[in-house]
C-alpha cells in the first residue's frame, strides 16, 4: 500500500476504527453467533491526488472471534478482494462486497448476517411484505429476495446488485443464505441489518396468528418520500 | 425560555434527568433497536406563578443512540411541539405527544415504541384480549387498536386520544405501527410500554398452540377494580 | 419480633441475604418484567426454643425494582402473612405463600412468576405434556394447571395446594395466571421455576410444527426415580 | 493419577483451563438454563511416554452453577468415566463423552446441550432438514436425529456413535432428549453447539409460515467440499 498517497492511508486507519467498532452492533442487536456476520465500508481514493490506485475496502478478518475485534485486526482490500494489509485472510465473503462496491459506486458500506428471522424468509424464498409503517420509511417497500448463489465466485455479489439496483431497499434476502445490506457508509449498512431483522421478525410474528392489514400503496408512498426527505440530507441520521 | 418562572426551570431541570434515566428502560427490557422509541414528560407550569406560558415536554431528541441519552441531551418543546431548548431536532414524534398533553390533562407521561409483539397485533389490527390476570390488573380489558394515521399532521395524535379517551387501557396499538402508551407521569407510561409487550407476546405465545380460556367479565371488573383501589393513591407504584 | 430467640432472629438475617440474592435470578433467567415475581423462603421456628410463636416466611416487598433487591428491602411476616418486619407492604402475593407453608409443612421455599410460556400454557388451561427426558428428571410427568383463582383470599394458595399435594411436580400453572413452584428450600424452587419456563418453551415449541413422541410411563418412571434417588439425599443439589 | 507422566499432568493442567472457559460460551449464547449443559475434552496420553495409562477426560463436575465454573473445580476422568481427580462428582453425562472418546479416536471434544430449538426438534424425533447454505457448510446435511435411550449404562453414548458415525454432521439430536455435538476438540464440539441451535431455530421459523426452498444435493455437496477443503486444515478455525 505504500504506493497510496497520505491522505489515503489516513483514512484507512480512520476507517479501521468504524469497522471495528461497528462490528460490535452485530452481537449487540443479536444477528449473529461466533464468528459469523460481517462490516465493510469503501475507502475512496480521491483522483486529486493524481493518477493513483482505485478505491479500497476494509473487512473483518475471517474466523476472528467478536472479542478480538480491533482496529488492528481488520484487514484492507482492494476491490478486486485481493488482500493488501492485515495479518489474516480477509472474510470469505470479500469477493461478495468487492463486487458491490465496484458496479455500485454510490455504496459506501456493506453488512452481511445470517439473522435469524431474515433467514427464514430467505429460506422461504418469500419477500417481507411491507405492512408497517417503519418498513414504508426505510425500506420504501417489500424487503425482496435475491437468486440462490453459490461462494467461490461473482454469483453472489451480481445477485446482490441486481436485486438492489433500482430497488429502494437497502436490504436483500438471498435465497436460503440470508441478509445483505448496503449504505452510504457501514454504519448505514449495519443500520439496515439491524432493521431488516426488526421487520422480518414483527412482520413473521405478524402473520403467525392471521393476515396482516396491508398499507395502500400511495401511503407507502408518502411516508418514504418524506423520510427520505426530511432525513435525507444524512443518510447515516436516524429519527425516532 | 427565559419567560419562565425559576420554579418552571428547575422542574424542566429534574425531568431531563428523569427522561434521560427512563430511557434506559426501553432498550433494557428489549423495546426498541437502534435509535428507535421515545419517552415524554410534561412540566406542569403552575399558574400561580403568574399569568405566564403553557405546560412544557421533555423528550428525546431524533436520532441520538441509546448509548448519549443525557440529561442534557434531551430537550424541550412547548404544547405545540416546537423546540425551546436543546441542540437537536425533538423526535419526529412529538407532535403526537403534544397532542396527547393538549388533549388529556391528566397525562404526565407518554412513551412510544415499536415493540415487537406489540406492533404485530398493530399490523394486524387486533386488540389483544384479556386473558391474562396481569391485563385485568393493568389494562382492566382489552388493548385496544387505534387507526392508521400518517406522520406530518394531527393524526397520530388525534388516534390515540379517541381511542384511550374514556378506556381503562393506558396503551393503544396504532395500526401499522406500533403501540403508545400513557401515564401520570414518564415512569407510569414506562411501565405500561413494558407491559403491554408483555401482554402481547403471552398472548401470542398462548394463543398459537389453541385458544385460550376467557376470563369472566365480572372477575376482569374485580382484578381491575381491586388493583386500582389498592395502587391508585400512587400510580407509579407497582404491585410484585 | 422480639418474643423470638435468638437463633431464629439469625435465620431470619441470613434467610433475607439468600432471599434477596435469588431474586436475581428471575432476572437473570428472563421469568420477569419489572416489579413482577417474588420469591420466599421459609425460617423455621424449632419448639425446643421453648413454647414461642410460629414459623415465619421472608419475602420481597411490593413494588421495588429489582436494581434495589437488597437483604435490608426483604420483609418478614408471620405465616398468616401479618408484616412483622419492614419498612414496606409485603408482596400482594404473601397470602398465597403463607398458605402454601401453613398447608405444607415440607415445603421451604417458593417462587411465583409470569413467565411468558408457562402463562401461555396457564392462558389456554392446558398441561405441559411431558415430552423432554428433563421434564421426567425434574417434574416425574405433566406440569399441571390449577383453578382460576382471584386475589384477595386463599383461593390462590387453596389452588396451589389442591394440586400439588400428592403430585410429583413442583410446579403448578394457575390458570389465566402463571406459575407457582415450590421446594425444600428457596433455591429449589428458584430452580423449579426456571425449570417449568424451560420445558414450557421447549415443549411449546415442539408442538408449533407438529406432534411430539410421547415417553413411555415406565420410562418417566424410572427417569424421576432415578433423578429422585441419585440427587434426592440433596434437593438443592443440581445435575448437568 | 500420579502414574501419569508428567507431560499429561501439564497437558490436563491446559485442558483444565480450556473446559473451563468454553462452559462460559454456553450460557452466552444461551443454550443452557441453570446448571444444564456440559463440555468435555480428550486428553491424549502418547504411547511414547512408555506403557502407560489410556486417555483421559475432563469435563465440569455435576451441580456446579456457571458462575462457579474455574479451571480447579474441573474433574478428570478416565475413558471409562472413572473419576480421577477432582472434588466433586463428574457431571451425570459423562458415561455418554467417554463412550464417545473409546469408540470415535478422532473426536477430541464432546458437547452436549438441552438448547431449546434443537430439542424441540428432537422431541418430535425430526431431523432438521438443510435449507440453509451455512448448515451445507458445517453439517454437509440433515442434522440427524439418534433414538431414545435411558441414562445410566451405554445406551446414549452408542446412540450418539451409532448415529454419527459415518456422518457428516457433527451434531445428533437423541429423542426426546438433546442435541450432543463432536469435534477434533472442545472448541469445534462448542461451535456445533452453537450452530445446531443456530439452524435448528432458524429452520424452525422459515417452516413455521409454509415450506422451505429444497437446497440441490449436488450444491449442498460443493459447499460442504469447498467449506470442508478451505477450512478443513485447521477445523477449529472459522470463517465469516
């Protein structure tokens, strides 16, 4: 990485610290188990600084307990998911936000889990309806469901990307593997992970006892233009 | 603010502490992710002190993590929802709180959330039944479902004051949305928000395997009745 | 209390530490909300002390969270559940403990919740049928249901009795209400009563997809006799 | 235990340490209730030591609250259950570990739970079907279910082997009873303990609203190779 200009390298310790540090609202909000989930964000490497490499991301290190987390420990990548810093291999699902990052530029941060409730309308095959009133605001609609991919190469990342391209949610379910979410930056993503569980588990308990009562369309509608409106402005603001 | 007599102050100081305080309830009993949820409490203003202002809130601000809940965090709005004090936007629920203190004179606390099993029965649009003795207890019925309403206006409000006005619940189920509670005071309408989750997840959880046995009108009407008569000098005060 | 020796005004101090110590476990276990839940413990008054009053039972006094259960908090009644020592009112629920003791001269300890799956079974009227090589260890069969019973007078603790006497489960299901267990001394039936929530949930949650095995009558037999035989010598004493 | 040499002594000494820590994952994940639950690990005695004594085990003591649980209260045992060193009872489990370590030499750590999702499966004696691709993963497969067996000789232990032997999965629900998990040592059997339950609830709920997608054997069969492959080098290590 030495060939990164300063305020390249700069930023990247920076964002060693989100990234390890957001790691932490994983098992705090309960979406994972061991050592499973994962928090990236993009490190843009401004063309000012002259003709230079391209972006970066920084991961979680596969395998590495949620105690052992630090700065550190996170690893950095290029967008290809070729590692550049760090002493462990980068998460087995680089390759799945590397490719995010590269075909959609105006994602700044990616989260994966395996939540429970998400899951299972994953492995259902079965979109989240959108039936509350906090689903109309951040998630604009149904939370939709992604292709069955397997690992080991782009399937994954382009099943991601075709789901969410043009879509307004930031999450999507892939089929019987689980939750990816994205953000202008990881704490937006992580914010969308913990959402995406929130609805999926009150819309599953919803629907245990009977049907739910839909919500018309042009009040969906509404209430996602005024919340993308109003809190707009900051992506990574919450309301409450 | 400075139109307010010092006693006025000094209570706006006492209940940012006890608003800040109680919102470490809502994550600690499991009601709220993120930055979701909020807690209300009005500051009486005596009219003795003179001819002066109207009655103030305390609430939260909009998206500010559990984890800064001061007391200085939290800021104050008049009965009209506009901001008097603080360096952030009040929640973007307040106009609903301010409705409800306009409305209901004898409120001294609000809280809303969007509990899990709570706002289930809400997309639903069910009330919970009493079946339990705890909810002849607390609730002396059923809880009840308010109507669906958007954010921006009155709505919201003007639902929960038809719905809990002149009913023995101090909790509604929003359709769509979620639950808001109310009390005497912040700790009274905190107590209701936990256990209107409670109610609402035994419920469930009973109702999913068969149906569940009534209790007899006139024994709710005896919990309900005996309950109040032994609590009811303080209703902050809690039976175990 | 003065009328009483010496040695039992000892039991009494060390009994409210051991009580006030395992109400956080009912916390811990997730069997209550708030100020819901009690727990108390027999003092046995021995007759060679001399011709002195009866046995008294230490309890938690009504409406304190469970942030402030210190020994000092605890309160002492006689066995008609009078207060004998405390600075607040005795749980609403002593007049059942009392009558458990009184009725019940083996039993020490007990413990009433509104633990979510156990009120569940309570909510429907319905037994948990015993399905788990755990439930055979620790309850010898079927958790039963008593009476719906309203507060006030010993209909609760006639409730508890009626059923458990001569019932090999230390756990009963009041109807509409929750559970009440019992044993030799307050931590067992701090264990029965996170016992019944475990096996309720388990055994609810068999039963959400499908019939459960049954467990053959001889096999539940010599299950809880052996359990009974092996650990009987000490009913406190836990196996894993 | 003093014809040991002293290299098993240091190594039971390790052991000691190691089983005591990983009981604490246990409750943190929230598999186990009360003094429930039970992690044991293979110490290897090398025949390069001279003719000497076979493996030993260690494992927590019977009864001991998690709170209580250090590196001196741990038990040693011989692979017949015998106890060797220690001052309490091994846990009332051990016959079933130490079948286990005499009849499956490559299995160096033994977990058994009565986690609440995966029991409930094996109360209906229902294999848990792989309709997720983390359970391709780790169990290439159904997690399957063992028989009915009373405690006190070898039938749970022959009813783990007989079952897993074999097998791909490293975990076997026994009827009515609990999930029990293997692995080259402690860590790993801990880790399937956590992710039986892991998969055991969230197959649990995707079944609960209608039927799962099936996974086509040939991709269950080419994550399982790639998981099996990538990680197999080291099995205690994990991905994310």
């Amino acid at each position: 990485m030495t060939t990164y200009p300063r305020p390249v390298l700069e930023e990247v310790a920076r964002t060693r610290e989100v990234v390890a540090r957001l790691h932490a609202e994983l098992p705090r909000w309960g979406l994972v188990v061991w050592t499973a989930g994962n928090v990236s964000q993009r490190v843009v490497v401004d063309p000012r600084h002259g003709p230079g490499p391209e972006d970066l991301l920084v991961i979680k290190p596969s395998g590495v307990t949620y105690d052992e987390l630090t700065a550190e420990a996170m690893v950095v990548c290029d967008l290809d998911g070729n590692l550049l810093e760090g002493d462990r291999s980068p998460s087995s699902d680089t390759a799945a936000h590397a490719y995010v990052y590269r075909n959609m530029p105006e994602v700044g941060g990616v989260v994966h889990t395996h939540s429970t409730y998400a899951t299972a309308w994953a492995a259902r095959g079965e979109p989240v309806p959108c039936v509350l009133t906090m689903m109309a605001d951040e998630f604009g609609g149904d939370v939709p469901v992604g292709p069955f991919a397997l690992i080991g190469d782009d399937s994954i990342g382009r099943g991601i990307v075709e789901t969410l391209r043009g879509s307004r949610s930031p999450a999507v379910l892939m089929r019987n593997h689980g939750p990816f979410t994205i953000g202008r930056d990881a704490v937006a993503a992580v914010k969308a992970a913990v959402m995406v569980e929130e609805v999926a588990r009150t819309v599953h308990i919803a629907r245990q006892l009977g049907p739910t009562v839909p919500i018309d369309q042009n009040h969906i509608d509404s209430l996602y233009a005024r919340y993308q409106n109003v809190y707009g402005q900051n992506l990574t603001e919450d309301r409450s």
